[in-house]
C-alpha cells in the first residue's frame, strides 16, 4: 500500500486526487495541507469525501510528508520545487502538477514564470509526465512533471501525425477551449459565475504559458521545426477542454492519417480514437481519465482538423498525475482511474 501526500488540498486538482485516490486499492492518502485550512477536517469542507478521507488538513511542512512514498504538489508553480529536493533526498517521489518541473528550457521557464528556477539539477532529471509519449522514464523517475491541461489535449491529438510525418510542423494550430475550472479555486472576478456564465471569450492572445510547453514536447517528434499557432477560450461549463488543431497535410491520404492515429494509440488504455466521422464531446469524458479524438481530412485534401478532448481536472491533471503514479510504482496503470464520462 502506498503511502500517499497532496500538497494543496483545498483546490480542485487536489479535491480531484482525493476522489480518485479514495477509489485506488494499492494507495491511502496519509498527509493533505493546506495553509489556510490548517485544523479543519477534509469532510467538513468537502462532504463529497465524508466516509472516504479522514484527515485534518495541515501546513506543509517537511515533517508531514517525509513518511510518504509519493508526494502530489497540486499547487501554484513555485511550490514545489522548493520542497522536492528533501523529499526526493529521503526518498520520496514527488509528481508536480504546476509547471516547476515541465519546462527543460530555462530561459522560457525564466520568461514564462520568473526570475529563478532553484532546482535545477532535479530539474534536469525530471520526467515528462505524458505516459503515451515517455513511459519507460516515467516508471523510474524521482520526479514527474505532469503536464498541462491544454498541453496535454493539443500534444495527443498532433502527435501521431508529426511522428508520422504526415503533416507540415510549421502549420500547426490550436484553437482550444477550457472549463472555468481550470482556473483553479482561488478568488478572482474573472472566475466569478457571472463573469464566466452565459458568457465565451478567448483569452492569453498574447502568449499562453502552455505554448512553450507544447512546442518543446512537439518539437522533440519533429525534429525541432515546430510553428504553433494556440489560442486558449473559456467556456461556461465546469470542466473539459476541447481543442480543434488544424495542419497542413504533406500526404493526402485519409486512410493513412486514420491509420497514424490507430497504430500511435493502439495499446493505450486512456485515449479513444473514434472512427472517422465521430466527433468527441466534453461530456463523453467529464469525470473520466480519457482523452478522445475525431478527426476529419478537409474537402480539397489539404488539411486535417482533430478534435481532442479530455476533463481538464482528470487526463488533464489529477487522473493523469495518478496514471503516473501507478507506473512509477509498477502498478495496473488505470487502477483507480476507471470513471466512466458521465452524461448527461
Ligand atoms: N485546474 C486545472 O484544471 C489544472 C489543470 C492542470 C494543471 N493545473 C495546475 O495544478 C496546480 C493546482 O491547480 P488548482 O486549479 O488545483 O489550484 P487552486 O484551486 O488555486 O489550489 C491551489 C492549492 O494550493 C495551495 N497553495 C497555494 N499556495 C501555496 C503555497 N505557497 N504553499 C503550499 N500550498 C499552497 C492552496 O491551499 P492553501 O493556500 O490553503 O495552502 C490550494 O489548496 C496549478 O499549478 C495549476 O496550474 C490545474
């Protein structure tokens, strides 16, 4: 059994790995923090979880966690690594769902967060938290990245092509949209009911922190060449992501395209490529761990448009960060990941 700790407990990554944890045979949470809630019981809050997580959340302190096997930091970007070098030096692995440990680039990480990274030689160690692309490091990492919620939606739905060379690296676009969740809990105008109901706008034109993101993982199935063009919208629902990528076909083949994506994902166990002429809904993977893709070869054969979507909460974040938690500890990869989307 493991011994499992979530730093942040209080937002909705966090809320979603206690509910998929409580679901998981081979874990037990055994440490939550949060600073604001210090002392207050994780059911009073949260009595979705009443009967299923029985602890007081507490400040995270290096003590609190040092008897866990395996840390989730569902926190700002920042945190984490701060705290995972004694961690890792004790022993415990550490999966970040920010973006401490995503970027190996540090002058974009400079750009993108802030001055300083402080812990770069973990970081230069650290694992890519997309199990479709790295699974063999993933299972002996000390420590994982998780991957963005849009990241991880545009990565799965272009891959398959540029690692087939089928489309032009240089035409990518990402038109992409995201449930107000994935803003995260915290009080903002921007996030208020509404601000973001009966409401659509796009957002980030200027620069989205995922794109650096997206672009470095592109770039390493492409040979480097990667142009994107992405722009993030919200949407006025809780949770899911629905990206519609666009590029330029370099083969003019239906059938081989249809192909790239069935040979890429054919042993996977959380995307759903649908055949051709399905579309994916948010709702087909609210709740769930799966991404889903459809995809259609425009009339005059020059292009592909994919749609991919995936929970921003779940394949997006806590479902995928728990994916990689049973691979690094050599588990069923979808134990505790076994929702179903839930429609209505
Ligand atoms: N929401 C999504 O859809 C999504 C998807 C993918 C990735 N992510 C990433 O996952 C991380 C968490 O996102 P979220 O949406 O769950 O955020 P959130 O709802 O804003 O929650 C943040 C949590 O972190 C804690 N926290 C904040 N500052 C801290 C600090 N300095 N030290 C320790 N704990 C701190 C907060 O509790 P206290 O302040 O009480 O300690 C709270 O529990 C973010 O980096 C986000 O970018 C989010």
């Amino acid at each position: 059994m493991l011994n499992v700790g979530i730093v942040g407990g209080t937002g909705y990554t966090g809320i979603e790995l206690m509910r998929l944890l409580s679901m998981h045979h081979e874990a037990r949470i055994v440490a939550i923090t949060s600073r604001a809630e210090e002392g207050v019981s994780v059911a009073d809050i949260f009595p979705s979880l009443r009967g299923h997580v029985d602890l007081v959340f507490e400040k995270p302190t290096l003590s609190a966690l040092t008897g866990c096997d395996v840390v989730f930091f569902a926190t700002p970007h920042g945190v984490a690594m701060e705290q995972a070098e004694e961690l890792v030096a004790r022993g415990v692995r550490v999966i970040d769902l920010a973006a401490d440990f995503r970027l190996k680039d540090l002058s974009q990480w400079k750009k993108w967060y802030g001055p300083q990274h402080t812990a770069q030689p973990l970081l230069e160690e650290a694992v890519y938290g997309l199990p479709e692309l790295n699974r063999e490091k993933i299972k002996a990492a000390r420590v994982v990245g998780n991957p963005g919620c849009y990241a991880t939606a545009i990565e799965l739905g272009f891959a398959p092509l540029l690692a087939s060379g089928l489309i032009d690296p240089t035409s990518l676009i990402a038109d992409a949209k995201s449930g107000a969740s994935g803003a995260g809990r915290k009080k903002e105008l921007s996030s208020l009911y509404s601000e973001v109901g009966d409401n659509f706008k796009a957002y980030g034109l200027g620069g989205h922190r995922h794109h650096p993101e997206i672009v470095e993982v592109l770039n390493e199935l492409s040979g480097g060449r990667v142009k994107l063009k992405f722009t993030p919208h919200l949407l006025p629902i809780n949770r899911g992501i629905l990206a519609t990528l666009y590029a330029n076909l370099t083969k003019c083949d239906l059938s081989m395209v249809r192909e790239s994506f069935e040979n890429f994902y054919k042993d996977e166990p959380f995307v759903d490529f649908l055949p051709i002429g399905q579309f994916p809904d948010t709702r087909s993977v609210r709740g769930s761990n799966f991404c889903k893709i459809g995809l259609q070869v425009s009339d005059d054969q020059s292009s592909v448009i994919v749609i991919s979507v995936l929970d921003n909460l779940v394949k997006g974040a806590s479902g995928q960060a728990i994916q990689n938690m049973n691979i690094m500890f050599g588990l069923d990869e979808k134990m505790g990941l076994n929702s179903l989307g839930l429609v209505p």
